[in-house]
C-alpha cells in the first residue's frame, strides 16, 4: 500500500470547537477505537453528559488536561483513509498561543483555521491565519463552524467567508484558502455532506484534505540542499576500510549520480560518485529521502556543511535578518547571547537588534520594542560565529529555520525564519 | 523541471527516512547515545532504521534490554540471535540484580509484576554507563501520555518526565543540549501507528518473534483478558488455565502482557488483522495500563520508557 502522509494543524480556543472537529474527525472516518470510546463514554458520563459522546474528550491527554478541562500542549492524533495517512498537530489556543500554534505549524502541509460562526471572526482565528501564513503554509482551510447555531444561515456563511477574505488579501505567502460551512458537532460537512447546507456545494473538509497537494514541505521541484548530518567511515569492518560516506536527509529538490556539486561554506566542488541507501545505490535520489553520498574526490567535509549543485547555491552569511517567535519568560535583549541550530549547523548567535514587532492585531509591524516578551513575534539582526549556509524561509522552509537555544537552561527559547542576509 | 515526473515517497518512506534523520542527529549530538531493544516488534524496527541510517560501519552505540526475568523465552531466544546476526554489542540491565542488591522490592500476590521496577533498572544502567540519549520505540498512537511527547524528550537528573514543561520541537530541527547527569529519551517512531510498524516490518520482510504468531498456549482469563500461564504462576480463586490459540499484539512482561484469540498465522494475516481492529493495543493487551486513567503518564514521569 502507498499512500502518501499529509500533516496539518488546527489551532483554537478552548469554546470553538477545535477539539470536537478532530473528535469528529477520527469517529467518523471510523479512527476511534471501543476502548477509546469508552474511555470517552465514562468520562462524558462523569461529567454530566446526557448521554452524547463528548468528542472533545478523544484528545485530552494528560491528567491536568482532564482535571482541568483544558489542554496544555501540542498533541499529535493520526489517522488514515484508503487515500492518505494524516497527522495531526493539534494545538491549544488558549495558553502559549503563539508557541504552539508556531510550533504546530512548522512541520504542516495545511492548515485548518476554525471559526465559530456565531462570534465572528475573532482575533484568536486572525492570529492562527497569521502564524499559519508566516510559517510558510500555502493552503488554508477555513471551517465556518457552529453552522447548527446559526439555523445553517448562507448568509450568516457568506458573510464571514468576506469578513475574512478581506483580513485575509494582507496575508502573504497564502497559496489557496477554501472555506467550508460545518457543524463538527453533528458532522455536518466534516466527512459526511451536510443535507441542511444544499446551498454549499463545495468539498466536505475531510474530502477536501485527501485532495489538497502535499510534499511542500520537502518541495523536490526546488535547489538541492543536502545538510551532512553524519559521516560513516567504518574503521574496521572488513572489506569496507576505504568507505567514506556523508549521510542526511535531502532537505528539498534532488541529486543525481555523477553531477558535479559544492559544497558550503567552504566551496569546494567535486562530483557525486554514489548515491547509497542501505536498499542499494541509487541513480538519483529526492526530498526527503535519508541517504549516504559518495563524492569522487576526498574533500574534508564535516557535520553542518551542506551539499548543493554550484548554479544553485544557497546563501552564506554570518550576519542575517530573522523573524523570531519568542517562546519564553525572559526577555530577548539587544546583545544577547545563544546558541543557534540551523540545518545540521550549530553555532553561538548574538542578537545585535531588535528592529520591529509583529502586531498580530493588525498585523502591522510595529516600532523596535527594544526588546521581545513572550509570544511575540519580531525582525531581529543577528550575527553568528561561524558562517551559516541558508535560503530565505520564503523559498525553503528547511534551510530558512533556525531555533535559539539558551546557553545556560539549554531551554529552546526562539524561533527563527530567515528573511535575508544583513 | 516537472514536479510530477517524481512521484511522492509512500508514507512508510517517508516516516523511514524522518527515523534515520533523527536516528543521526543522536548519534551527532550526543556522546554516549544506547539503543533500548526488547526483542518487541516496535524495537525490532528500531534495528531495522539503525542500520539504514549507519551501515556499513557498526551502530554508534550499544543495545540494551532491561530484563525483567519474567520473559517470553521464544523472545530472549530470538533478541540474541538477532543481536549475534547484526555483530552488535548487547547490554542486558536485569531487575533481578536489582533486586537483589535492595535497589527493588519485588511485588508479591497473584498480580505482581515486575513491570514497574523496570523503571529503577533502566535509570540505575543509564546512570551507571552514563548514557546521555536512549533511543525507545514508543509511539504517540500508543496511548493518551504518550501522545504529548516529544520525538527528542528531556529527562531531568532524577529521569523524571515533566509533561507541562517540555522544549517546544519544531521543524526538524532538535535541541540536543543537556547538562551532566541529565539525558534524553528520542522515539523515532514517535509519528508510526501499529498498523505502519506492521506494514514495515511486512516491507522489510523482517524476522520477528513467534508469538506475534498464532499458535497454542495455556492460559487463563483474568480482568477480560487472556494471561500465559508459566511456572510459579499464582492464580485466583475461580480462575483455571486452558488451551487457547492466540497471538500477542505486545511483548511485555510475562506477567502483565495479554494474548488475543487470533488465527493471524502469517505476516499478510497479521497486517490486515491489524487494519481491520477496533481495540488499541495498549487497551487490549497491557494490564499495566488499566490501573487508573493516567497510569502511563505516571510510570513515564518517574522514568519509564
């Protein structure tokens, strides 16, 4: 069986149904197991439920969540059809928002931005649109829901799906959006087609996320990037003392025998000898596949480097421009010091500027604050101690992300996207 | 350039290669990483993208099982074969030796297990050969705790799991960065389900232990679920042993690992077995899970796998 594997994100607070829609999701496309189920079944019943199944218990996971009745961080659900295999970040709306809407968006094909049609659309469904295009996904889903409570209005729908695509022209970097009118609760267009909603003639969501194009996050129609994770030179196995292979995962576009590549930041050129896989060698080879290059000439080449075609080459800088999202307590200050993680490459970083604020309210940035607080988003100016080999986050999610490391906790503090070299 | 000229990887290809990707960050990042292998299926894996990610040289690090002594004997026969086969060092961490020196008490009653000391076994062997990353083959599917676990996850210097303050982990990029006395747990199958782990190992055409298999054993029926009975096994009044035909969805602890009444006799059988279940395996096999709603959550925050 080949399926291929899509992953999106919803984001939401705790009322909009965010967790009820993934319930709905995994019962109705038969994911839910019985003891699942009635793990869900005695819950619902301890908490007053009138004999309905609370979906929204499907996803609570840990012990506070459920003493609470909230949830604490990103969890990740999977499911399949006969079409796809899905996995899905699901991430809590109303505690470290940002951190982990940030977090659940950085590894997603698509993202699935919930509005409740009675309340409008609030900041909270803005903020997720935001991050959702800053991350760099190109498709949205817009899921108008608590259709039920709003008598399956199409106008009540129409009027959002503007509201929202006015909001939504300031976006950038937004492929497609596709709005769909739903009730999660009673399943109304979420895998079966709503028979109160004739007007909508649309695909249901989960029609629709079987359809959408994937792979995006290891585009293979991009510039080869190989970052060298690790090098096998086995020291003593038999017949193999000669062997020196670099091993990673092809982080987009693709490599094929005998070309001639580069490799940064050191610029030495050479060809490709072999491509090894454990399963044998490999004409060409594409994203995200792991694999193991032979190069025709000994170059001294080590962890962090990063393997190219020479008329493709990424860029190489020790000073860059970077959106940050800031994921911690204590203030990111002018002239502060981390360790930064790009690719395979780790290096000490030191934050010369905070330059603007991101304002998700308008979406506007902001003058320098001077500093980043926790959950906010910013342009910073940062210098590293070693050259990094990179793209701008715009043209390759990989090698265009960096996260901040705190030298002293070994907390991981920000989130980087880079915009250019300074 | 045409994008459809290459087609997409499979979803096994590409969970295969996310593994082997975090699988060499480890052996990078970290100076004394180990292997926890069980002889369980999901481990068996683990063995499997090991060697994809590091031959032709050996593995960068030693295999470790924490044995409980309370052991499937089909399964320690075939986790030394297979370790024999790969020319990789194996570590054994027993509970009885803990046991013994007074590190463990050793439950008593008809339902005791070992299960729950394997906890002082492992953090006591990872303390002892100053193992800084473990690799386990858990996954999210698995159960609600686990769910929320990170793919590289942070212990303390106690091995304690702190579930509401972990290291955000985005993209694929993963802080390796401890202090002394701390480690890592990283789970490489953390995005598989059971049923990928069952297709992979049909893919690979992989060797696993027999009793995945349907075959005949004596048991007896305790909580709904069915029980291998062994020597020395201490049964409850009203209970009594039969002969069942039955295959095990996990490997555990003799003493806490239930069969399921299957006739799944060949890897085929077993894939669509799987595919076509309404019960998680943890939910059908594993008493050490039924205790209470957060019994995982509890073992795994003092340090279980």
């Amino acid at each position: 069986m080949t399926l291929d594997l899509l992953r999106f994100t919803t984001a939401g607070s705790v009322d909009d149904g965010k967790s009820t829609l993934i319930g709905r999701l995994l019962y109705d496309s038969k994911q839910v197991f019985e003891d699942q189920l009635e793990h869900v079944a005695q819950a619902s019943e301890r908490r007053g439920g009138e004999g309905a199944l609370d979906l929204a218990l499907l996803t609570d996971g840990l012990r506070a969540e459920r003493e609470q009745g909230i949830t604490i961080d990103v969890a990740y659900r999977y499911f399949a059809t006969a079409k796809r295999r899905f996995i899905i970040a699901d991430c809590p709306g109303h505690r470290q928002y940002t951190r982990n809407m940030v977090t659940g968006a950085s590894t997603a094909d698509v993202s699935v931005v919930l509005i409740d049609a009675r309340r409008g659309v609030l900041e909270q469904s803005k903020r997720h649109a935001f991050i959702s295009a800053l991350l760099g996904i190109p498709e949205m889903v817009v899921a108008i829901n608590k259709m039920d409570l709003v008598d399956y209005s199409q106008e009540r729908y129409e009027e959002l799906v503007a509201e929202f695509a006015g909001f939504a022209e300031k976006l950038t970097g937004v492929k497609s959006i596709a709005y769909i009118p739903m009730s999660a609760l009673n399943g109304d267009n979420v895998v079966e087609r709503s028979e109160l909603m004739s007007w909508y003639d649309g695909p249901v969501l989960l029609d629709l996320l079987e359809q959408v194009e994937v792979a995006y996050d290891h585009p293979n129609d991009k510039p080869a990037r190989f970052p060298v994770q690790w090098v096998i030179r086995p020291a003593s196995a038999a017949g193999v003392e000669d062997y020196r292979g670099y091993s990673g995962q092809l982080a987009s576009g693709a490599l094929k025998r005998g070309e001639e590549i580069m490799v940064l930041p050191g610029g030495g050129r050479t060809r490709i000898a072999a491509i090894d896989t454990y399963d044998g060698e490999l004409e060409e080879a594409m994203a995200p596949m792991s694999l193991t290059l032979r190069l025709q000439d000994e170059l001294d080449i080590s962890r962090g480097e990063l393997i190219c075609h020479p008329e493709e080459a990424p860029l190489v800088a020790r000073e860059l421009e970077a959106d940050i999202c800031w994921m911690t307590d204590e203030l990111l200050r002018p002239r502060s010091r981390y360790v930064i993680k790009q690719t395979s490459r780790s290096a000490v970083a030191v934050v010369d500027a905070v330059e603007d604020l991101l304002d998700v309210h308008t979406l506007e940035r902001v003058a320098a604050p001077q500093e980043l607080g926790l959950n906010d988003i910013g342009r910073v100016h940062l210098r590293t101690s070693t050259p990094l080999v990179f793209d701008p986050y715009t043209s390759n999610r990989r090698t265009g992300s960096f996260i901040l490391i705190d030298e002293t906790s070994n907390r991981t503090v920000g989130a980087g996207m880079i915009a250019a070299a300074a | 350039m045409s994008v459809a000229a290459r087609p997409q990887l499979s979803h096994l290809r590409a969970l295969e290669s996310e593994a082997i990707h975090v699988m060499r960050e480890v052996a990078a990042e970290f100076e004394r990483p180990v292997l926890l292998f069980s002889g369980g299926k999901d481990s068996i894996v683990l063995l499997r993208l090991a060697e994809k990610a590091f031959r032709p040289a050996p593995f960068p690090f030693p295999l470790m099982h924490v044995d409980t002594g309370h052991n499937f004997p089909e399964v320690i026969e075939y986790r030394d074969r297979r370790v024999a086969e790969l020319g990789e060092r194996l570590i054994v961490a027993s509970v009885q030796d803990s046991i013994d020196s007074g590190r463990a008490v050793e439950e008593t009653g008809p339902r005791a297990s070992r299960n729950r000391l394997q906890t002082v076994t492992l953090l006591d062997a990872i303390a002892e050969h100053g193992f800084d990353a473990a690799f386990g083959g858990a996954r999210r599917d698995e159960e609600r705790a686990r769910a929320k676990e990170r793919i590289m996850s942070f212990r303390d210097d106690f091995g304690q799991w702190d579930p509401k303050n972990q290291r955000p982990e985005l993209w694929n990029l993963y802080n390796g960065r401890i202090a002394k006395g701390e480690h890592v747990r990283v789970f490489p199958l953390s995005n598989w389900t059971e049923l990928d782990v069952w297709e992979y190992i049909d893919q690979e055409q992989l060797e696993v232990p027999l009793i995945y298999f349907a075959h005949e054993r004596k048991v007896f029926k305790r909580d709904g679920m069915l029980y291998a009975w062994r020597e020395g096994t201490e049964l409850i009044e009203g209970e009594e042993t039969f002969d069942a035909t039955v295959r095990y969805r996990t490997v555990g602890d003799m003493s806490c690992t239930g069969g399921v009444q299957s006739s799944a006799a060949t890897l085929e059988e077993v894939v669509l077995e799987i595919a076509a279940t309404r019960i998680t395996e943890r939910g059908e096999t594993r008493a050490d899970d039924r205790v209470s709603e957060a019994a995982m959550e509890d073992r795994k925050k003092a340090g279980y796998f």
